[in-house]
C-alpha cells in the first residue's frame, strides 16, 4: 500500500466564487463609468434584474451574455480576467493562502 501524503490544511474560509467575482468587478467597471445598471443592461440587451443578479453574484452567466456586458462597458475579456486576477491576489492572505503562478 502506497505511502498517504498528508494533505496541507485547509483555510476555515473557502475560496471565492468565480461569480461573485465577475460581478463585482463588473459592478466596479460600471460605477467607474458613472452609468445606471439600465444604461449597461439596455446596450447588453439583458434585462436590468439579470444584470443585477450578475453584479451581486446570484447569477452564473454564459460566456456570451459576459462579452456583451463588457461590450456594454467598453472593456474586455482581459481587462475583466486580469481584474478578477489581482482581486484573488490583493485576497490571498485573507484565504489562507499564498499567491501563485502558473508555469507554462
């Protein structure tokens, strides 16, 4: 029988939601333009409620519906996932964890 390795400790608190993430850097991104959830959500073409639920997290949305929202905000898929990327970042100490890199 193979030899169990221990596995490290685990942070009390859990690792952060990919949608609440997303939506709060896109909240961010919005309020940094000074526009209304309407404003965004009419040029997205989703509805304000949806667009809502995207921001506080509620919601999970496709891929599709998140570039248009960026589209909507002037920004893009980069800017978001590079936001997101430092938030985990600037929250690594708060999970217990330290940061890390991906080797190619």
């Amino acid at each position: 029988m193979a030899d169990l390795i221990p596995l490290p400790p685990r942070s009390a608190d859990p690792d952060p939601l990919w949608r609440h993430l997303v939506g709060e850097r896109l909240r961010r991104m919005r309020h940094a333009r000074g526009e209304t959830l309407a404003e965004v959500a009419r040029r997205a073409g989703v509805s304000v409620q949806y667009l809502s639920e995207i921001e506080r997290g509620l919601k999970e949305p496709s891929s599709e519906i998140v570039a248009a929202v960026l589209g909507a905000l002037g920004g893009t898929l980069l800017d978001l996932t590079s936001g997101v990327a430092d938030d985990l970042r600037a929250a690594a100490p708060a999970f217990g964890r330290a940061p890390f890199a991906l080797a190619a």
